[in-house]
C-alpha cells in the first residue's frame, strides 16, 4: 500500500531532486487489487488498497494543485493532472468486490 501520511515528504523531495519549485503534470496510474471474496478479505489489505486507489491519487493531486495555481512566477498558470483509471471495477468476479 501507499503510506499516505508521508506523500507531501515525498513530494517535496521529487521537487528537489530534479531541482524544481512545482511539477506541471501529474499522472495518477497506481493501483491495485486482491482476489478474495469480502467475507475472506483482510482488512489491512483493504485499507492498503484504498489507500493506493484513491487516497494517494487525491492528496498527490492536491499538492500538485496547489503549486499550479500558486505559481506566481508564471504570466500563465497551468498544468495537468490525469486519473487513469481500469474498467476492471465494472467487469468484476465475486473474488474482485472490494476492488470494484
């Protein structure tokens, strides 16, 4: 799973090993999921794939955000941020349901 509590560290450490002061494009791509039907499915591994799935993508996207239209040094504020997503979670088996 993604230690969501330590994604702004991260961040700033990205920024400062490509020596940056922001980051114009973000691509939220990670994700995962586990076979197991729920009444089988360990809890911790379903906290680690909500974690990954959407609470990563929301944070890295609002730390992203804020330095898009905080960018003063720029005449023109932008940026991208894409969400790549699976259609997997509408074609699922029982043994995906927490995923979906």
């Amino acid at each position: 799973g993604t230690d969501v509590t330590d994604l702004n560290d991260k961040y700033q450490s990205i920024l400062r090993h490509f020596n940056v002061k922001s980051i114009d494009i973000l691509v939220n791509n990670a994700g995962f999921s586990m076979r197991s039907v729920l009444v089988d499915f360990d809890d911790n591994d379903a906290v680690d794939m909500v974690q990954t799935n959407l609470t990563a993508p929301i944070v890295l996207s609002k730390l992203v955000l804020s330095d898009i239209l905080s960018d003063e040094s720029s005449s023109q504020q932008f940026g991208h941020i894409v969400n790549v997503s699976s259609v997997a979670a509408r074609f699922l088996p029982a043994t995906r349901s927490v995923y979906a």
